[in-house]
C-alpha cells in the first residue's frame, strides 16, 4: 500500500515534484510476511496478530496509513482510532 502524509504536504510549492512528496508505503510481505491473499495466508496473518500485540498495533496503524516511527502520525492515528 502507498500512502501520502497529506500533513507532510502543507507549505510545499504547487510545483512540487511528485517523488518530493511525503511518501509511506507499506509493504506487507516484507513487514507482515502476507505473501498474497490467499485466504490461507490471511487465516495465518491472523493468528499472528492475535498473538503478537505489537504486531497487530502496527499492522492497524499500517492498515489506517500511519506510519509507527512517525510520533505525529501515532497521535493522529490514536485520536482517529
């Protein structure tokens, strides 16, 4: 998944290029190890996430475009949440 941080974006130039902008991407086989949607890797993705806290914590905030290093975005994402 790709995301912008539409925050991130306030007082850029109109002509800001778009590889300047404040990109997020989420890679979900690298961070979750969900190799496809295959409702077998989903069911194991699950029980991943039911027993790993902060997985799941940043599997939800990954979901919702919230990037877990960014301290704003947690905030934003905890209030939105």
């Amino acid at each position: 998944m790709t995301y912008v941080d539409v925050d991130g974006t306030i007082g850029l130039p109109k002509d800001t290029d778009f590889n300047d902008l404040p990109w997020f991407y989420v890679d979900y086989d690298a961070k979750f190890d969900l190799k496809d949607l295959s409702g077998a890797s989903i069911v194991d993705l699950a029980k991943r996430l039911e027993t790993d806290q902060t997985l799941a914590r940043a599997f939800e905030f990954n979901r919702m475009g919230v990037d877990t290093e960014n301290t704003r975005q947690v905030a934003e994402g905890l209030a939105a949440y």
